[in-house]
C-alpha cells in the first residue's frame, strides 16, 4: 500500500499542485513572481555560485528527461545498450551534480554568512537550497548503486514506471517496487520538490526568458565610466 501510494498515487498529487498552484500563484500574486534575486547586496559569490548551481542543474534535468520519457525501443533503434546508456548517464550526471553541488554550496554559504542577505532571506528561500542540496546528494548516491549492475536493470525499471505515469498509465508504481531505498528516496523528494514548487521562489523558472535568445533586436548596456 505503501509503495502504491507514493509510486502510483502521489506523483498525480504532486503534479496536480504543481500546474494548479503555479496558475493560481500567477493569476493572484504576480507581485510575487520573481526570483528575488539578493545580487546588489554580494555580486562575487553569487555568480559563481549561480552559474555552477544553473548549469549542473539544467544538465541535470535535460537528462532525467531524456533519459527517463525516451521509450526503451528508441535506445534500441538507435543501437544504444542499456550498459552504454547507464555508463553515460552516471558519467555525464555525476559531473553535472557535482558542478551543482559547489553551486548550492557557495548560495548557501553566501545566504547564511552574509548577515544582510540572511535577514532578507525567507523561511523557504534557505530551506528550498537544502531541500535541493538533500535531493542532490541522494542522487549522487544513486551513481554508486548504479556502479553495482551496469546491465541497466533498475535503469529501465525507473524509465517504464516514469513512461507509465506520464502516459496514465496503470501499474506504475509495480516497476519500482523492488528497486533499491536509495532509488526510492531520490523518487520521493523529487516528486515533493514539484508539490512546493508554487509556493517557492522556483516559479520563476516558468518565466524563463528564453524566447530572447531568438529576438530580432538587442539590448545595448553601456558602462558608467567613471572622470
């Protein structure tokens, strides 16, 4: 029951939170919406710490996605084995994780020395950075287990239980019933991360402006130099 719950029920729960409260959050409380950036107060250790955090984490996620939602027939199509895949994915997210990992480190150190950004800082702007310095942690912990059976057994098992949920499917939460705690307990936090994702800072990532990348006009920004 247990497992069913959190496998096969919860992910929906947390997905429901996730689009209903990111909506409701943007239709009521746009003055909200923003990532509250502490820049002005400390620039040096916030970039540093940003661009680390920035990229490992959207490596990060590009490869769960890709990794966890492409069907197994596709890797097979392409000629890639699942030993192969399993390898990439340990070398490519270990990297990444641990490039994330110096960044959440820097912001946290950067947020709880600096006592003016300390006192400017919510409840929930520290606790998201350890909810993500904790989730992290688990999944770098998931390379050593993976390092165990690289024929890609409990990789496919995770890639049909997240093909299950997103596709409505049932019997998802069977895929993970006997795959390690360590698995599990990334799974959990992960699909907790999406039900607090509204009420956090994080909802700035829907804002994400990537169409400026293909704008036709630029922005110029000139330097005050000083006489």
């Amino acid at each position: 029951m247990i497992n069913t719950f959190f496998f096969g029920l919860y992910p929906y729960i947390c997905l429901t939170v996730f689009l209903v409260g990111s909506l409701y959050r943007f239709e009521r409380g746009q003055y909200t919406w923003r990532s509250q950036s502490s820049q002005l107060l400390r620039r040096g250790q916030l970039r540093w710490g940003s661009n680390l955090f920035h990229l490992g984490i959207l490596t990060i996620l590009g490869g769960h996605i890709v990794g966890l939602l492409t069907p197994v027939v596709v890797w097979e199509a392409l000629g890639i084995s699942h030993t192969f895949k399993q390898l990439m994915a340990m070398s490519v997210g270990g990297v990444a994780g641990v490039f994330c990992y110096i960044g959440l480190v820097l912001l946290l150190h950067r947020r709880l020395s600096d006592s003016r950004i300390r006192k400017t800082s919510s409840f929930g702007d520290i606790a998201v950075l350890f909810l993500l310095l904790v989730q992290l942690t688990l999944g770098l912990c998931t390379i050593a287990v993976s390092a165990q059976h690289l024929d890609g057994s409990e990789m496919v098992k995770l890639m049909n239980w997240a093909q299950h949920v997103v596709t409505f499917r049932g019997g998802a939460a069977d895929f993970v019933a006997d795959v390690s705690i360590v698995f599990k307990m990334h799974l959990v936090l992960g699909m907790s991360i999406f039900l607090v994702f509204p009420f956090t800072r994080f909802v700035h990532v829907w804002s994400a402006p990537i169409w400026y990348v293909g704008r036709q006009g630029y922005q110029i920004v000139r330097a005050r130099r000083s006489r």
